[in-house]
C-alpha cells in the first residue's frame, strides 16, 4: 500500500516549498507557526496530498484525537504530514507547502516519500524551517542560522552559518534526502530565547518569514504577524519590570550574547537551557 495519498495534481509555474514539522525542530511553535500563517494567508485549505502516518507513527505516544460536530458526529484527527499548493498572484513562482509533525519511525522512508512529492510537482528549491532554544536574550534581532545542501548558499543569502555538530530532527534528515536527489534546499533555524520557552514566538515567526519571502522569491503579508510580535515584546517589558531579577538575567544574556560567536549556538543545549531557567524561576519564589 503506497503511503502517499494523492487527491489531485496541481498546475503550479515553477514551484518552490516551504517545509516544517512540529515537535523537536520547532521550539516555540516558531517554523510550524510561519507555515500556519501563510496557508491562513492564502485561503488555501485542502491538501493536494498526504503521507499516511500508519507506517511512521507511534500512536501510543501520539495518539490521534477525537472531535465531535455540531450534529453529533464522531471523527478521528491523526498526524497527517499535508501537502498544500499555493498560487502566487505575482512573480515567476508558486508555491507548496507542506506541514506536519516529526514522525516516530522510518524517517530515511519517511523523507524519501517528501521528496518524490516535490519531485513530483518539479519543485525548483527547497526552505525548511526550524527553531531551538538557545541562550539568547528576546531584546536582540532573532539569529537566523542556515544549513543547505549546497554551503554556499548560506553566505550568499547572508545567513549564519552553522558549526554544530549533534543529534538532529526530521528537518536535517530532509535535506540530506533533498541532496541526495540533487534538489537545493536551504533550512533555516531560529534560536529562540529559553527563559521564553513555554510560550508561542512570534518575534521568531517573523523573522523566519521574512528570511524565507527573502530566499523563495516570494511576497508574504507579515504585518499581523508583526503586530503579534510587538505586543509579544511588550508583553514580555512588563514582566521584567515587574521583576528586577528577571531584568537582571535578562541583562546578563545581552551581555554574553555580545561575544557569542552565532555560529556557535547549539541546539542540541536546549535541555540544559531550560533546566537554567526553570532553576532560576525556583530560586525566586
């Protein structure tokens, strides 16, 4: 039984995607929130395609939900990684989209069956986006590092590059699958503030969606997305001037961060991070 459910096969000109996956990549909800908001953008509600999760799910730890409609009825949700086709009213490009969440199981299989979908569609490039907690501080610009399949793409799009070296997620899995069929793909990461862990970014949000318009060429209405962000960021003023501790640390991260080289930020800390935070948390009660 193929695994890839095709509903129908859209007429896109000289396609380009964009890609995220929630769960390990996504801290913040920062790269499935930049996805969210272009469909939500775009009216674009059905998928063309889907990859079934029976073979890549382990639904005892992701179990699939229930709903009920208006009428009574019953339905179950399960962990379908979409496929979205999104008309471009301007410029040379459309675009796909695809959204989901990282899959428990065969992710060599799992990334093949992405690939032959955008093959499929003749995608020209590829964005994946991503986010880690980092030791940064939410009063700086967001870091944006790249990977890509071809390393020079990341300085000639003037991103950050990348030293780290550790475990990685579905989305550095994806884009060795996309080198290996010689389709270009560029993911992008944003480092996200680990005392703001528990909550959705915005700022992030915005920044990736501005890199990623940046690179695919394309025009994204980010102004609700950047009115989210300023009330984020003074959401977050009020709470440092209701805690002069928090202000401090908060101080102390700009400091550090002034002679961190990018470069060098590790997602692979992001447990130790939070567990920084929420020992500084305790110590304050």
């Amino acid at each position: 039984m193929d695994a890839i459910r095709r509903f129908s096969k859209p007429v896109l000109r000289r396609p380009r995607a964009v890609l995220a996956f929630e769960g390990w990549n996504d801290a913040c909800e920062a790269a499935s929130g930049v996805v969210e908001f272009i469909l939500e953008g775009s009216n674009v509600m059905e998928p063309f395609a889907v990859i079934d999760p029976e073979e890549f799910f382990d639904f005892q730890v992701r179990r699939p939900t229930v709903a009920i409609d208006a009428g009574g009825t019953r339905s179950l949700s399960w962990p379908t990684t979409k496929f979205f086709a999104v008309p471009s009213p301007i410029g040379d490009h459309d675009l796909v989209v695809v959204l989901g969440e990282e899959p428990s199981f065969r992710w060599k299989t799992f990334a093949r069956h992405v690939t032959k979908l955008l093959a499929e569609m003749d995608v020209e490039e590829v964005v994946l986006l991503g986010a880690f907690i980092g030791q940064v501080a939410h009063t700086k610009p967001v870091p944006i590092v790249g990977v890509a399949t071809d390393p020079a793409l990341v300085a000639e799009h003037g991103l950050l590059g990348s030293s780290y070296e550790g475990p990685t997620g579905i989305v550095g899995v994806l884009q060795e699958a996309c080198r290996e069929v010689g389709m270009p793909a560029i993911s992008l990461w944003a480092a996200t503030p680990h005392y703001l862990a528990a909550n959705a970014n915005p700022k992030a949000m915005l920044a990736l969606a501005g890199r990623a318009s940046e690179i695919l060429d394309l025009r994204i209405d980010t102004s609700a997305l950047e009115t989210a962000s300023a009330e984020f960021d003074e959401r977050v003023s009020d709470a440092m001037e209701s805690s002069d501790e928090l202000a401090g640390y908060v101080h102390e991260l700009e400091e550090e961060q002034e002679d961190v080289n990018p470069a060098d930020l590790d997602p692979g800390l992001t447990d130790d991070l939070v567990t920084e935070i929420e020992s500084f948390l305790r110590d304050q009660d």
